[in-house]
C-alpha cells in the first residue's frame, strides 16, 4: 500500500534513506526506477537487490550528486544521532 500511494507520481529517480534490509529500493528497482540507497552499513540483503547503487554513508554526510524524484526515508530518523544545536 506504502510503495502503490509513493508511485502514483511515476519518479524516475528514487533515494532510499536508511534503507536497511531494502525492500522499497527493491520494490522500486523491479519497476526499472533508478534507485539509490544510503545507509551506515551494508545489509546483505541489500547487496542482492538488482539494479540498485548503494553508498554506504551515515545521512549527515551524505551530498547528493544528482536531484531526485522522490526521498524515501522509511527509518532513517531512527538511527539519526541528533544534536541539539
């Protein structure tokens, strides 16, 4: 239900935000979407998701190199380690 309301607007481009196990970066991939996944470490069932970049990076350090149609960020503020400022 999650991935059929996120793909209503057809993205092409897709960045997955803690992605973890990968299951909406695969739901994405088998759809031909391009998909990139970030997360401090690698799962191994993320590394058998076909046609998926995956950068390893924890969220505060990651600088996007290119725009994207649609920021899944499913778990991403669960392991964030934020500061007061």
């Amino acid at each position: 239900m999650i991935i059929s309301a996120l793909k209503r607007d057809k993205p092409t481009t897709v960045l997955d935000v803690g992605t973890r196990k990968g299951w909406i970066a695969d739901a994405f991939a088998k759809d031909g979407e391009a998909v990139t996944d970030i997360d401090p470490e690698l799962m191994r069932e993320t590394a058998e998701v076909k046609g998926v970049d995956f950068i390893e990076a924890m969220l505060e350090k990651f600088e996007p190199t290119q725009p994207y149609d649609l920021v899944v960020a499913n778990l991403a503020v669960s392991y964030t380690h934020l500061r007061a400022h």
